[in-house]
C-alpha cells in the first residue's frame, strides 16, 4: 500500500535516504483513479527500497505547490532529495517500474 504523503511529512520522506516517488492525484480525477492500483502494487514491489506515496492535492497545497503541480496525475520521482523524472499523466506499469529502476 502506497504511504499518505502530506504537506507535513513529504521533507520527512525526501530527507530518508532512500529514493522517493510522489503520486499527485485527487478523488474527482478519473485517470488518478486508473494509476492509483497501479502504484499501489509498485509500492509493495518496492517497498524497503523507495518510498512510494500518494499527495491529495485538494487537501496539501503546500507540497502541491512546491513542485509546481498544475495537471494531475503527476508522478515526481527523487534521488537523493532531488528531483530526478517526471511523468504527467496515466501511464504504464512498466513505464513506471523502469523509472523506478532507474532511482536504484
């Protein structure tokens, strides 16, 4: 199961050393709702590796607007605390995995 991320617990997790994927999303977004399994299961796949979590943008503005979220789902991916890929939009499994792998 993918970790709640928060406008109180994101530096939290780009500071843990481990590599990190952020999941923007919200409830009313239909293709959120076709990527959300999806990195559900990427996040037991990967778990103890990377942090993998989801950010409601409607309830963390914060966190949404520190990475300058404009179109949902946004899928940011950290090494290192920084920045490294960016996917907007839905997408595949393994489109993600291989990001995923790339982080390692």
């Amino acid at each position: 199961m993918a970790l709640e991320i928060t406008d109180a617990n994101y530096k939290e997790l780009l500071n843990s050393g481990k590599p990190t994927v952020m999941d923007f999303w919200a409830p009313w977004c239909g293709p959120c709702k076709m990527i959300s399994p999806i990195i559900d299961e990427l996040a037991a796949e990967f778990e103890g590796k990377v942090n993998i979590g989801k950010v409601n943008v409607d309830d963390n503005d914060e966190v949404s607007s520190e990475f300058g979220i404009r179109n949902i789902p946004t899928i940011l991916f950290f090494k290192d605390g920084q920045l490294v890929d960016k996917q907007v939009g839905a997408t595949t499994k393994n489109a993600l995995a291989e990001k995923i792998n790339k982080l390692l």
